[in-house]
C-alpha cells in the first residue's frame, strides 16, 4: 500500500494526496473517478496534513493568504509542486 493516493485529471492536472491528510477521503470521493492505481503521477497539485508557515504571504480578508506557490485556507494548504 502507497502512502499516496494519486488523481490525473483528463491528463491536464495531477493530484497527489497523502494518505494521512485529513482532507484524503473527502478528495478520493470527489475525485473518484480520476483516482490512478499508481504512485508514480507527478504532481501538479499536493495535498498532505503537514502546515506549511508562508515566508511573506499576502492575505484575502480573513478568507486565507498566498505566496509565490502557496495558498493557506485555515483548514489546508495547497502547494504547487509542478508546471501549470
């Protein structure tokens, strides 16, 4: 068994998301009809239940802050890992 649950979206944006995040069931429900047997997808998208600190993230209201690659919900952060 991976750690990894992987998506590839109609080849356009792939998704990888840790098995430990409290987010994967909810996104392998969403997302179960993109959901590969594989763990060898790399990764537009990143999800894992690890908080990342923006180094200078500029903030929306109270909604949530970005940076470069980074967008902070209070719930998760999504990180861009690949080109796109």
């Amino acid at each position: 068994m991976t750690e990894w649950t992987s998506f590839d979206v109609h080849g356009l944006v792939s998704v990888q998301v840790s098995r430990a995040a409290p987010a994967e069931p909810q996104l392998r429900l969403m997302l179960a009809l993109f959901e590969v047997g594989r763990s060898d997808v790399t990764p537009v998208v990143t999800v894992t239940g690890r908080p990342v600190s923006p180094a200078a993230a500029a903030y929306a209201e109270t909604a949530y802050r970005y940076d470069t690659g980074d967008v902070h919900l209070p719930w998760a952060t999504v990180t861009r890992t690949g080109h796109g």
